[in-house]
C-alpha cells in the first residue's frame, strides 16, 4: 500500500492553496489525497456557530466543500478527509509520520520578517519527520509551466543532501522537469584551514573545482538512477540562502534540507531553509535528514 499525499487545510486561502498543488502532485505521484483538517472549539465565536456542534457542522462542511472542489478538478483522484478536535501542530505532525509529503499554505510576502511562516507552519516544518511543502496564496498550475526548474540545495557530503536530492529527482520525474542542483560555497576562514582540507582542494585544482567534484559526485546516483532528467551542476560563491534565491525565479518548486534532530532549544528549521522560506518566489519543500 503506498503512503498518501497529505493537505492541511483550514478554509484559508492559503491553505486551499496548498491543497490544489497537493491534489495535482498525487495525480502525478498517482498517490491517494489525505485532506486533514485539526479544530479548535470557539466558545466566543459567531452566535449562529456558538455551540460546540454548530462550529463541528460547520468546519465539516468548509472541509467538504473543498474536497469537492479537488474532485471536481481530478474526478480520478482518490481523497480521504480527516478532521480532528485538537492541536494543529500536533496533529499535523502525527499525520506526517505516515505520508509521503506533508503540504501546508504560507501567508507569502509581508513587511514583518520573521512573521510570514505562522507558528504553526514553523513548529510543523521543524518537527515533521517527512518532507514538508510551503505553498503559498495565489500558487497556480500555470506556475509549473514547461521550462521551470525543480531546484534543490546540496550541502557538505553525499551523504548529508541525499533525501533532498532523491524528493527533487522524483519530483522532477513525475513533472517532466529538469534540476538545478546548486552547492553554494565561501572562502573559509584562516583557522578553518588543515593540511588535509588543503590537499583535497590542491588535488582538485582549487576551492572552487573542489566544490564543483564534490557535486557532482553527491549527484551521480541520482543521475544514474534517474537518466532522463536534465540536471544543471549550479556552484557558486556566496551563501547558500542568497544563491538559492537568486535562482527561485525559474523555479516551479525549491528544495532545501534541514537537520533532523533536536537541540537544546528544541527543534530548528535552519537559517537556509528559514531565508528560503520567507523569500522565495515558489512553493519550498523542506526535507529532513540526520
């Protein structure tokens, strides 16, 4: 049985969104749609929603309408609705733990860094163990047009962007699209250097030819086992949150990494996937990885 594709609603605009692009990657995916919905009772709400039933009734009936609306547009598509009395955060996460993306809506672009995300989607994308995809408001399929690039941002060793690298080649197949995979790099400070680090860039011909091997390599079994998607080797020098922006035009969908584990603070998002989020001009999917 293979794991769904899971919307999180709550009759936002943003949030219908989000569960448009869900529903057209499952048909790509040819995966089931779950639509989750999690409530709160609202003992200040409207007088015609005033009683616990009521405001049930009626976020049963915004989450129908939606799904008719998905099925409308994908008759094929199956769909699944849960809708749950509790907290968003936690009961989003939960339904991560068993589906193959998690699917939320961003409010977009304001003038309040920082504020953009909502704290549910921040505590969702920081704690949920599968990836998570931000869309936001106004995201239409025109935006996944021919010619689009799934981008994705490698790091460090093979190893370490591979469930990044493996959702941006998947998703690149089942759209037609090819990657940009972009490793990012800067001059390392004096007490950073060693005399190994300085043999393996002097056995490259440098820092950047240095950067340019360790993509490729970190992109081969990628290549392999996807051989007809195009793939752009994108190395440059600067932040990894700025160049990856400087490409998120072209993108119809950016891929970034985040840590898994948890610090001492509790669980962080990463100032890349954090920049990333808040900038971007295209729905950002954050995967986690150890």
């Amino acid at each position: 049985m293979t794991v769904p594709i899971t919307a999180g609603v709550d009759g936002t605009d943003e949030s219908l969104a989000a569960l448009a692009w869900a529903a057209r990657e499952a048909v790509r995916r040819d995966r089931e749609l779950r639509v989750v919905h999690a409530w709160r009772f609202q003992p200040n709400a409207a007088p015609e929603v005033a009683d616990r039933d009521a405001q049930e009734r009626w976020v049963r009936d915004s989450v129908r309408h939606a799904v008719a609306t998905v099925a409308e547009r994908h008759p094929a598509l199956a769909v699944t609705t849960e809708v749950r009395e509790g907290d968003p955060v936690g009961t989003l996460v939960a339904a991560g733990a068993d589906t193959e993306l998690l699917v939320l809506g961003s409010r977009g672009h304001g003038p309040v860094v920082g504020f953009l995300l909502g704290s549910v989607g921040r505590q969702v994308i920081a704690e949920a163990a599968c990836p998570v995809v931000l869309v936001r408001a106004g995201d239409e399929a025109s935006s996944e047009a021919a010619g689009r690039e799934i981008v994705v941002g490698q790091h460090g060793e093979p190893e370490d962007s591979a469930p990044a690298l493996r959702l941006a080649f998947e998703t690149a197949a089942a759209r037609g699209a090819g990657v940009r995979a972009v490793r990012a790099w800067t001059l390392p400070p004096v007490f950073a250097f060693s005399p190994g680090s300085l043999q393996l860039a002097d056995e490259a011909g440098g820092l950047e030819p240095y950067e340019k091997k360790a993509l490729a390599a970190a992109l081969a079994p990628w290549r392999e086992r996807f051989p007809d998607v195009p793939v752009v080797e994108h190395v440059e020098m600067g932040s990894a949150g700025q160049v990856l922006l400087s490409v998120s035009g072209r993108a119809q969908l950016m891929v970034v990494g985040r840590r898994a584990h948890r610090t001492a603070v509790g669980a962080r998002i990463g100032s890349v996937a954090h920049g990333v989020l808040h900038h971007a001009d295209c729905p950002v999917a954050v995967v986690p990885h150890d």
